[in-house]
C-alpha cells in the first residue's frame, strides 16, 4: 500500500470551463401617438410693473392689499395720495370757466349790438360801405373780442380737466388682477410725481420660459409659426411642479418662441403661458404614461412666481418610438453613434445601433430601429463585444 500510495500516477489537471455573465433584459416599450417633448423654466409673471405716483403728496389711505404677496382686483385703490389740494385745484378751474364763459357772453353781446348799430347806420344813410375782410373790418364787429373770449373759455375747460385728472391721480390703482411683489412706500410717507410705491404683477396668467436645444426644438411640429398665440390656439402643454413630497400639474399652451436664439447656450426660448395659475382647482392628470393617476379631488397650490417646474410640450404626432431605459445606452467612441445591447436567444449578446431622440429621467425615446420583440440588456457590462456569450437572467 505504501509503495502503491508513492508511486501512484498524478491526476490530469485542466482549467475550469469560461463562465458567461449573467445580464438582465427589458422588453422594448413601442409607444405611438404624439410624442412629449421635455424641457425645464422658471414661472414668471407675465404682467409686472413699478406702480408709482404721478402726482406729488402724503399718502393718507393705504389698501391692506398693499403688503408684500397682498391680492388685489382690478381697478382697486392701493393707496390714495392727500387730494385736498388737488380739490382746490378742480374748484378755481370751475371758478375759471365760469369767468370765462361769462366774458364770452359778453363779447357775444357787444358783437351783437355792433353789428345792430352799423345795419340801423346803413338804413338811415344808405351810403354805409360793406365791411371788408380786413382784421379792421372784423374789428367793427367785435369779432376779435369774440375769438379771444371763446379762447379763454377753452383754455378754462383744459385747465378744469386736467385739474380733475390729477384729482383722480391721487387714487393708485392697477388695471388687472394682480399680486404685491415688494411694496416700496407706506402711509404717511410723502412721495413726488415718479415715486415708486410698489412692484406689482398679474395673476390672470403666468409663462414658463422653456429653453431647448435646436435637436429638441425641431421635434415640435409648426413651432415657429406660433407667435402671440391666443390662450386656445397653441401647441398643448403640461407644466409639472412638486411641492412638498407631492407633483402636480397645470395645463397650459405654447404662447410664442422668442426670435433670437440664445448666444450663450444656442438653445430655442419657447414660452408656455398658463391660465389662472393660482386657481386651486384640482390637479389634473400628467399625459406621460409612466407617470401614475393623481387622486381625484386632490387640490393643488398656486404655480407661485419664481417655481421651478418640468414642462411636456406635445411634440411630432402620429408617429411610433421605441423606449428603453437610459443605462441600456452606450456610447462606443466620440464620433460614433450609440448602441444598445440586446439578447438573442438567451445565451449571446448583439449590438444595435439606435438614433436616441431625447432622454426624459430614466427613459430615452429611440427611433423605430429596434426589433419590437427584442429584449434589451441593462446590465453595466465592463468587458463586451459583439456577439459574445451571455447568460440571461430569468
């Protein structure tokens, strides 16, 4: 046995068999109908401006809406400027026209009886001449006396109007509904013609400026021709915001596209505006499918200025794209265009060149390259190529 045991011959040793990598795989998502364009603004107002006096005086009224983030209607009195002088003002201009009204008359009346004098001097002698056109022959007539009065009268009346419009000048008001953005005077304060008293902006409606790259901005279909668009008649929008640990969305329009493009970034500027965004009226439903129903009945809050939001513009209609998950796109070398992978059967791996057209969070949206029954690998491989072994995770 010992001797058996030395001299026994050594066993054959081989290298164990290469182990394929095990990937896991999504199906391709085929998705038809218009296409959602994504892009990120800031909501801004679009009606701002510096409420300021156009009469001088101390403020003696001022509205409780005059607060910082006061709400206020259209034609409400903010703040009213001391108008006893001003009234003052409008009683002498009423003292004036009645002056001067009175004069007229009285031209009137010393035209009349000339003009009477010189018919009864012309019956008696019958040699009286006629009157020429000369500034002397108006004279006889009191007709300059008669210009001037009437003058005098009109300048009265000028002078009575403008004294009441500066009368109503001591009310400040704003024509829209609107918001106090900063309020710049208070009362008691003595403000002169050009004073500013406070920032305001309209609440009718707000706009999200959505800047996109030229790739993005070409997926919109008749984009350049919306210019001014009625709140009706623009491309479809949805504006999404989170607030708290909860998304809500507003539906709004594409208003305009900006002329110029952007020298700094080369991006496209295309306004949405939204209406009423400080309605509270319930939310309603994102049109992205991945996203899922709100809770009917839920409220939101305002689209305050100043909020970040996502905005889904509706994009190329009619049209079919394929969606993967955006860690399945790989890019080979600059230059090159993407690839994915995707499994054929369940043991190799092939590559497919895609043409991504945008990428929306975790999704990117794909030109109708794939096959639509092929299951793409997601798995970060850190070694691959064509055609390799793989094994797919069940």
């Amino acid at each position: 046995m010992a001797l058996l045991t030395v001299f026994a011959p050594a066993p054959e040793t081989s290298d164990p068999p290469p182990q394929s990598p095990l990937v896991s795989t999504v199906p391709v998502d085929v998705r038809a109908g218009s296409l959602l364009v994504r892009g990120t603004g800031t909501v801004r107002p679009v009606r701002e401006i510096e409420l300021t006096a156009e009469v001088g005086g101390r403020l003696v009224d001022v509205s409780d809406a005059l607060v910082s983030g006061g709400r206020f209607d259209a034609g409400a009195t903010l703040a009213r400027i001391d108008p006893a002088d001003y009234r003052s003002a409008v009683q002498q201009a009423e003292a004036q026209v009645t002056q001067a009204r009175v004069q007229l008359l009285q031209a009137q009346e010393e035209a009349g009886a000339a003009r009477e004098d010189y018919e009864r001097l012309r019956g008696r002698t019958g040699e009286t001449p006629a009157p020429d056109s000369t500034e002397l022959g108006r004279l006889v007539f009191n007709e300059p006396q008669v210009a001037q009065a009437q003058s005098t009268l009109e300048s009265a009346r000028a002078a009575l109007q403008n004294a009441r419009t500066n009368l109503e000048r001591t009310r400040l008001q704003v024509p829209f509904d609107g918001m106090v953005r900063q309020k710049q005077a208070d009362l008691g304060a003595y403000v002169a013609p050009g004073t500013p008293v406070a920032t305001v902006y309209g609440t009718e409606a707000a706009e999200v400026v959505v800047s996109l790259p030229s790739r993005k901005a070409a997926l919109i279909e008749n984009l350049w021709a919306t210019s001014g668009q009625s709140a009706d008649a623009g491309l479809p929008a949805t504006v999404t915001s989170a607030y708290g640990d909860q998304t809500y969305s507003w539906e709004g329009r594409v208003h305009r596209v900006e002329g110029a493009i952007d020298q700094r970034t080369r991006t496209v500027d295309v306004v949405v505006r939204v209406p009423e965004p400080y309605n509270q009226a319930p939310t309603i439903q994102s049109r992205r499918p991945e996203v899922p129903p709100e809770p009917r009945g839920r409220t939101r809050p305002p689209l305050a200025i100043g909020t970040y939001t996502t905005v889904d513009i509706e994009g190329r209609r009619n049209g079919t794209y394929h969606v993967v998950p955006r860690r399945a796109v790989h890019t080979r070398e600059p230059g090159q265009p993407p690839v994915v992978w995707t499994a054929v059967g369940d043991s190799m791996l092939a590559e497919r060149t895609v043409e991504p057209i945008q990428t929306v969070e975790e999704n990117t949206y794909l030109a109708p390259t794939l096959d639509p029954d092929a299951r793409v690998i997601t798995t970060d491989l850190r070694v691959q190529t064509d055609s390799m072994a793989v094994r797919v995770e069940r």
